[in-house]
C-alpha cells in the first residue's frame, strides 16, 4: 500500500508483533524504526527521487523551482526530501504549496500560491 496507508497499519501492526512489507511505500518517515520497527519495503525512498529531480532541473539550467504536494504522510515526506535536495544542489524553492487530495478547492488554492511565486506552470 502507499506510504498514507502503510503508516498507520505499520504501526497497529507493530502493537502486534506482525511485520509490514510494502511494495509501493516509499516515504523515508517510514524508515525511522523507532517508530516502525517492524516496517519493511521493496522499494527504495523518495530521496532518491529528490535528488534526481534537482540535477534534472540543474540540467535545465533552472535556478528556483516550485513544488506542489498532497497533504499526506508521503507528500509531507517528498516534500521534506525535494527541499533537502535542492538546497544540496544549490537551488531555490520559491514555494511548496499543499493540497488535500479530492478537494478540488485546495488544488485550486495550490496552484494559486504557485501563481502568487511566480512559478512557471
């Protein structure tokens, strides 16, 4: 299941002593064993992603870029990761602008905060 998902049974399942193996859960919040200590993937984390995001738009020559992003435990995760990675390859996120998924109003506002920085859309 995706990483909104995977969170709360991963950690219902811990109070079990029952193991979570995810196919598609690739928030790195879930790595933190702390707090998932029984959570295991088959797929890598966002950060790598992030990170590949950010020398593609290095690649492009862009400078600053802009971020829109479900507001759940994954897109709250990416987020984190895309920011990080920015900032490492030394560019700037002018806005990251939340959304509620199916809410069609807080899509609309996302993407006007991304008008509002001026972002390229």
């Amino acid at each position: 299941a995706r990483s909104a998902v995977s969170g709360p049974v991963a950690l219902v399942a811990a109070i079990q002593g029952t193991p979570v193996i995810s196919y598609w859960s690739t928030s790195g919040v879930l790595s933190d064993k702390a707090t998932y200590p029984l959570f295991s993937r088959t797929v890598p984390t966002d950060s790598l992603a992030a990170k590949a995001i950010s020398l593609v738009a290095l690649e492009l020559g862009w400078k600053h870029i802009a971020a829109i992003f479900v507001n759940d435990v994954y897109g709250n995760s990416y987020i984190g990761d895309i920011q990080q990675a920015a900032g490492q390859a030394g560019l700037t996120v002018l806005t990251s602008q939340k959304y509620t998924s199916g809410d069609e109003d807080s899509i609309a506002q996302a993407v006007a905060g991304l008008q509002d920085a001026r972002a390229r859309i």
